[in-house]
C-alpha cells in the first residue's frame, strides 16, 4: 500500500519527461522529434534515395513501427507527410508522390495509396551517419539500434521550424531561409563573442514556405533575445483594376498554417452577415500555377477599407506565438538564436571530430595492411617457402609473424594475397596507394589537432549545401507600423507603355498586343489620330519606376502605376500634363528600373555619335522637374539610354547603315552633368539610330524604314577602338529605305514593329533570316503606301531561368526602346 498522491506524482512526472523528451520537443542539434529521425532513419536503411524508385508509404509505416516507434500508425503517417507538404515545411525533407493533402486542409490519403522517398537535402541529414559520427541506442526491444540524433549537416532547427505541445511546456520554431541563417552560423564562427544584435544583419526574421509578410520587426528581435516573441503574418493581396474601371483585391500568398478554404469561409460569412457590403463576389482560381482568390469589389468601392476589415475579422492577417524551445542534452531549454546557433555549430564539430577520427582508424588499418603485403613483395620467395613448408594456415600466419615482425591482419592479408599481386604494376599501384593514405592520414591528424580547420571543415560543408539547396527568401519583411503601401496591393504585372509623337502616354495590358505572323494587317492603334503616331513603346513592370529622358538631356521620373491605363485606339493622358512640363519637351528614351544601385551604370548616346556612362544611383532621387542627365553639344540630342553592369561590349549604328563595336570599359564613368566621348565617326548626313549592348551571345537584329529586317551574329561584327568609322552592316538602297533600328536579338524572342500611323506587328525572331554584315535582309512588314517603320522594340521570352521576368537580369530582358524614331 502507498499514498494516492505519492502515485500519481511520479506516475505523472514519468508520463510527463516521456511527452517531452520521447514524443513533442525537437532536439536542438538536428531539429527533429524521435518519430521524424525514426521515419528518416528507417527510409534510410530501406534504400530509398532521391535516385531510387519510390515506395509505398505502407511500408515506410510499418518499418518504423516494427523497429523503432512504438505508438500508432496515424501518429507516424501524419509526420510522413508533414515532411512531404512544401506549405508545411520550408524545406521538405520526404518526397512524396499522390494526395498528400493541400493547403486548403485537404487531408492526405491513406497510407496504402501514396509513395514516398527520401530528397536530397534529407540525405544530407543524414550523411555520415555510418562513420561513427553519432551514438546509437537500443530500440523499444533491445533487438536493433537506433540514432540518438542525426549528424544534421543543415540547421534543421531553423530552417524547418517546429512546433509540439508537451506537458507544461510548448514549442513553436518558425522556418527561416537557408541561405540567411548559413550567412548567421559564419558569423557566428568568425565572431564567437558577437550579440544577437549582430545576427539580426545576417538572419532578419522567418521566411515562411507560404510567403506573405511580417508586419514588424520587435516581436523577431524579441523572440531572437529571449526565446518567446509574438510574429504578425499577413496574407500577400494585390488590386487589379478591371475593365469598366471595377477592381478586385487578389490574395496570392496567405500566412503560415493558414487553411484556403477556411479563408474563403470567412469572407463569405463576413458578406452573409453583412459585416462588409462592398464584395461582389468572391471566387478561388487557384491552380498548379499557384493560389488566386478573387474578391471582387463594387464599383466605386475603396480597396483599402475593405482590406484592413479582412486583415481584423479573418486569417489573411494571423500571429505566429514563437517559442524557441528545444531540447538541450535531454533537457528542455528556451534558447535564444545566438544559442541555437552555438548548438548546432557545435554539434557539427563533434560530428566532424568523429568523422575524422573514424577515418583516421580506417586509412591507418588500411595503410597497415598495404605495409605488410610490400613487406611481403619485397621478400616474395622467403615468403612462398614458409607457406609451403608450412602445415597449416595458423601455422604459416604465426612464421610469417614471426620471421617478418607482421600483425595477425598483415599476415591474413599476405596468407589471401592474389597471384596478380606479383607483377610490378600491382607492386606500384599498391605503393602509390601507400603513399595517398599516408598523405590522408596528415591531413586527418591536422583537423584532429587544429580547431580552427575544423571550422573550416564546418563552413566548406555547409557552403556546399547552400550551394545546392540555397533558395531566395519568399516572405517581406515590412518594418515600422502594419500599413502597407500602394504598390503592395497592385499586382506585379508586365504593361506595355506607349507614347504618341505628341507626348501622349498610356498602359496597356499584354494581352492586347496578339501574336503576329510575319506578313499582315497591322495592329489598330492609333489610326484615327491623323497628326499623331506612336513614338517610343517600353514594357514595364507595375511596381516599377519610369525614368524618362529627353532630347534635351533632362531626366524625369514617373511610377508605373500613375501611368493611365487605356485601350489600344485610345492616346492616353498628355505626358506632359502628368510631369507638369512644357508641350514641345520630346523624350529620347524610357528605362523601366527596380532599383537604383550604384554597380549598375546608365549608357548614354546621342545622335552625333558621343556615348557616355554614368552611375544609376545619381539619378535615385529625380525632383519632380526633372534633373540633368547629360550636357549636350549645340544641335545635338540624346537619342538613347540603357542600362548596364559595366562588363559589355557596345554596338552603335547609323543611319547609313555602318556600326562600331567597342568594349563599354572604354566608356568612362562619369557625373550626370558631363557631355561624355566619342563614339563613333560619321559623314556628313550620317546620324546614329541606335546603340545595342552586347550581354551575351546573340544576333544584332537590324530594321529600315521599308519593314526589311536581318539577324547578324553579333561575333560577325569586330571589336575596335572607340571613335572609329566602324564596319558595314546594312546594305542601304532606296528600296530598302534606311536604317530605323538595331537590337540584341535571341531565339525565342519577338520583335513589336511600330510604323507611323500606329499599327503595331508582332514578329517571331524564327522568322527574321540570319544573314551577313553586308545584305539588305527580308522584308517582314510592309508598310501601306505613305506609311514607314518609325520604331522597333523587342519583346523577350519567358525564360526557365526568370530572366524575363524581373530582378537584376529581367530588367534588360523586358521589351525596350531600340531607337529613336524616323525622319521628322
């Protein structure tokens, strides 16, 4: 007999460490809970590699059941497919293959339909973990052996997150990206002493698998200081203006853990009960291409209002509760990011540490043995007698040890030594391999004795998996209050920008410009407007900026958002009315920029032939006059401007049909106030009509006045001196007409071929003959009588590698302005 009370004490103390250290907290050092190392270790030793054919889940379940996880099947399948779901895991560690649930909480189906293998990340997890890296313990029977933890080369910890209710005590790690907290662990090993502080520089919050945003930056820093913090998740939404002047407000990116469905729920009911009277309607048009929920406004309805009324009453804004609890030597620890930190550095170094120790033992067994077969090479005759006058093998072992001073496994190796052994290549191959393990077996004792290469190992490993795994960070950051600006409701979209010879400006969707073949009726534009045309076309991204230059050399800037949207027979507003400026002000060129930094320069041409370079920061704060951009030489004018990283080459051509090429390094960088070089040399008559900088290996298309078009490959052309006469690249007649354009051309993509009184073409790069510098090419337009190509612009292809569709590289890659426009 004993008190009640003393039972239930230590009954509930013991089903209290079992929750914890056995079943809801992740251990620090690899970031897993027992059944999600069981599950990875047992698909391990099942053989299922990224490269191997999947299984069925079943067996996956019933392996670690029957080994190693003595709980339910439910309980196991669950945490199989959590490690499957990518809006679960930042970073999935299982591949799955059938219904493994969606974000609209679909659940997964049964274990005996899906299939699963283990990803490459998951294996890095795993590496090692046969070279005595980690300790191993007896499973529920004592019949296998099992990993206490992982060797974990990632920082499972905080790239995953985790979360888990124990007793007493919760846990819930937000994902981080990879890359920022690899950049926070260097950090960390060159400075040891550094603060959390410090690591904000490198890790600025969590990058959730679902996007969206983080309103703030006090509840991170405070999470990060003390291990508890309160993170404010909001949905990514965006307005659309559709025709008729409605909108809608499209949600694209929800907060982490937030079910679709149940969203979609919520505004509905919120429309039921009349808590919001300005939705119209609400869809989901969502599919394999990403999320798209629809919330249609009334016309006249304010987009912002509405919003912040769904941010307060449903899911789209959530709160992430972090609680950085983990595991630590078996006890239950919150821990702040500089800890976690120090913990998986360190445990990465004792994987290292045991690692080379295992093959140390393994290189000097073998160095051992090789040792003893030379040993037995060199003497092969004294050898073979001792084994012949031998009775047995023990006894030919024990002389052999005996006369030569061997080891029991030298001799082993000599007794089960292959006749091939005894030809001189063998020898020399074996004492080649003598010498590589002796080296190997220096370079082990180094890291074995130094700390310093073996943070170095550590770094070199984990660059390599940043390498390859290393992705861009998914979820903004916002700091300061929780409003968001503008352009974060609008929808990143590509618009064509158009402006009429007399300064009138619009946007239009893409989807107006149809695909053309090479020969026909042109585009409607503008045709109703007998004494204008289109002038200059530019294709923009919404949340980008609009830098305008004119001919006289002034710079002006303009969102893209307050450019008036208008239907393709429509001028638009006058350009001017937007700016406040002079009606005669012409612009020479638009350059659509993301971001003014300063490795990136502007290249600056005019039509006498001068080019310039001058850095794209000196025009990040453009007052609403406008500001100089280039000081131009009396009776000449800009005529074009792009942008560039300073490491091309450039082509100038002429009307005449000569074109220079010259590395743009012989450019020099200048003020924005400066009249810049010479560029090329021209005869009287001669202009320039457009400049191409080379970026890659490409053709340089060039377009006349009559619609004749070629591709030349851009290695036709040689590299010279700036302030040449330059070579030939267009054989200009009266039938071909002059030269109206040039520009970088790749397969794939198209040209937009804009005559004077506004018809617009689509054509296919395929279908512009590639011929040489000398010919007058083919004519893909044909202009009506009276009418001639004024401007050419290319419309680049959606690339696999996203180069057309923004960032650094996208910006060049968008459709451009490719010269100045025809006769006046």
């Amino acid at each position: 007999p004993r008190l009640i009370e003393d039972e239930m004490r230590e009954s509930f103390l013991d089903y209290s460490m079992s929750v914890i250290v056995q079943r809801a907290l992740p251990d620090v050092r690899d970031g897993l809970k027992p059944v999600h190392r069981r599950i990875l270790y047992s698909m391990y030793e099942l053989g299922l590699s990224p490269t191997r054919p999947y299984k069925k889940s079943a067996t996956v379940v019933g392996d670690v059941l029957g080994k190693y996880h003595p709980h339910g099947d439910m309980a196991v399948y669950e945490a199989l497919v959590r490690m499957v779901q990518d809006f679960s895991l930042r970073y999935p560690l299982v591949d799955g293959q059938g219904n493994f649930g969606s974000i609209d909480g679909d659940n997964a189906a049964a274990y005996r339909y899906t299939e699963a293998k283990l990803t490459r990340l998951a294996m890095e997890m795993l590496a090692d973990i046969d070279r005595g890296t980690v300790d191993f313990s007896p499973n529920f029977d004592d019949r296998l052996q099992e990993p206490v933890v992982l060797p974990a080369k990632l920082p499972n910890l905080l790239i995953n997150g985790s979360s888990g209710i124990a007793v007493g005590m919760a846990t819930n790690i937000p994902p981080h990206n990879l890359r920022e907290v690899a950049a926070a662990v260097r950090h960390l090993v060159a400075h040891p002493d550094c603060t959390v502080d410090d690591l904000f520089r490198y890790l600025p919050g969590p990058d959730f698998p679902t996007g969206g945003f983080v309103l703030g930056i006090e509840g991170i820093h405070q999470a990060y200081r003390t291990g508890r913090g309160r993170i404010v998740m909001r949905a990514r939404v965006q307005k659309e203006t559709k025709r008729g002047g409605k909108e809608q407000l499209v949600v694209t990116e929800l907060p982490y853990g937030v079910s679709k469905s149940k969203v979609i729920e919520q505004i509905a009911e919120l429309v039921r009960l009349r808590k919001t009277e300005d939705i119209s309607d609400l869809r989901d048009e969502s599919d394999r291409d990403g999320m798209r929920i629809v919330i249609e406004l009334k016309r006249g309805a304010k987009p912002q209002p509405i919003l912040n009324t769904l941010y307060k009453q449903t899911y789209l804004q959530a709160t992430f509760g972090a609680i950085m609890l983990a595991l630590d030597h078996g006890r239950p620890r919150e821990m702040t990011l500089k800890e976690m930190l120090e913990r998986y550095r360190d445990h990465r170094l004792e994987v290292i540490r045991r690692r080379t120790r295992f093959e140390l033992e393994k290189a000097k067994e073998e160095a051992h043995i090789i040792e003893g077969l030379l040993i037995a090479l060199d003497h092969i005759d004294a050898v073979i007698s001792i084994i012949r006058k031998s009775k047995d093998r023990a006894d030919a072992s024990a002389k052999l040890r005996k006369r030569f001073e061997l080891s029991e496994a030298q001799a082993d190796a000599i007794l089960n030594m292959r006749l091939a052994k005894l030809t001189s290549l063998e020898t020399q191959e074996l004492r080649d391999q003598l010498e590589a393990l002796r080296a190997r077996i220096a370079e082990l004792e180094k890291i074995l004795e130094s700390p310093k290469r073996q943070l170095e190992v550590l770094i070199t490993e984990l660059d390599e998996v940043v390498a390859q795994f290393g992705d861009a960070r998914r979820t903004t950051i916002l700091k300061g209050d929780a409003e968001l600006a503008m352009e974060d409701l609008v929808a990143q979209e590509d618009v064509v920008i158009t402006m009429s010879h007399q300064g009138y400006i619009k946007r239009v969707p893409m989807d107006l410009y149809r695909r053309r073949l090479t020969r026909g009726k042109a585009l409607a534009g503008m045709d109703r407007y007998e004494d204008d045309f289109l002038e200059h076309v530019f294709v923009a991204n919404t949340h980008e900026t609009l830098v305008f230059f004119t001919t006289e050399g002034q710079a002006l800037a303009l969102p893209v958002l307050e450019v008036p949207e208008a239907g393709r027979a429509s001028r638009g507003k006058a350009f001017y009315q937007l700016l406040n400026l002079d009606k005669a002000t012409e612009i020479a060129a638009l350059v659509s920029v993301t971001e003014f930094s300063p490795e990136r320069s502007l290249l600056f041409l005019t039509a006498g032939g001068t080019v310039k370079r001058t850095s794209l920061d000196q025009f990040a704060n453009i007052r609403g006059g406008g500001i100089a951009a280039i000081k131009l030489q009396p009776r000449d004018r800009l005529l074009d401007v792009q942008l560039s990283d300073g490491t091309n080459d450039l082509v100038l051509v002429t009307r005449n049909g000569r074109a220079i090429r010259f590395p743009e390094t012989e450019v020099p960088v200048m003020g924005r106030v400066t009249q810049g070089v010479a560029g090329i040399k021209m005869k009287d008559g001669d202009r320039v009509v457009g400049m191409v900088v080379v970026r890659r290996e490409a053709s340089l298309c060039t377009v006349t006045t009559q619609g004749y078009a070629k591709r030349t490959p851009v290695t036709d052309y040689p590299v010279q001196r700036r302030g040449g006469i330059g070579t030939l690249t267009l054989e200009v007649t009266e039938k071909s007409g002059k030269l109206v354009a040039a520009k970088e051309l790749l397969e794939g993509d198209e040209l937009m071929i804009i005559t004077a009184g506004g018809g617009a073409s689509r054509v296919a790069a395929a279908d512009i003959p590639e011929q040489g510098r000398t010919t007058q090419g083919k004519r893909v337009i044909t202009p009506i009588e009276g009418d001639r190509v004024v401007e050419v612009a290319r419309v680049a292809k959606e690339r696999e590698d996203g180069a057309a569709g923004g960032g650094e590289e996208g910006e060049d890659d968008q459709l451009e302005l490719i010269a100045a426009a025809g006769e006046e």
